[in-house]
C-alpha cells in the first residue's frame, strides 16, 4: 500500500507542475504576443522597401 502512496503523491506533483507551467506559457504568449506581431510587421514592412527598391529588369 505504500507504494501506491508514493506514486500516486508523485502523480500530483506532476500534474501540479504540469498546471504551473501551462500557466506560465498562457501568460508568456499573452504578454509577448503584441511586441513579436509588432516585430513581424516591422520585419516585413523593411523587406517589402528592399524588394521594391530592387531593379529587376537589368538596366
């Protein structure tokens, strides 16, 4: 019986753990998410000046 006392102390430290660090990655995503669109569309804006300032025809 003790065994099965352990173990199922083991399950719960991990389906704690496991709890703790979903939340940990909901709150990251929420809070980073507006700063890496805002660098995605930076990013993009900058190679869209590149690509059009590009001479394509070979004059």
């Amino acid at each position: 019986m003790r065994r099965f006392n352990r173990a199922q102390s083991t399950l719960e430290y991990v389906i704690i753990l496991a709890a703790v660090i979903g939340a940990i990655i909901y709150v990251a995503s929420t809070l980073l998410k507006p700063k890496l669109q805002s660098s995605y569309d930076t990013l993009t804006t900058k190679m869209q000046d590149k690509v059009s300032s590009v001479n394509f025809s070979g004059e």
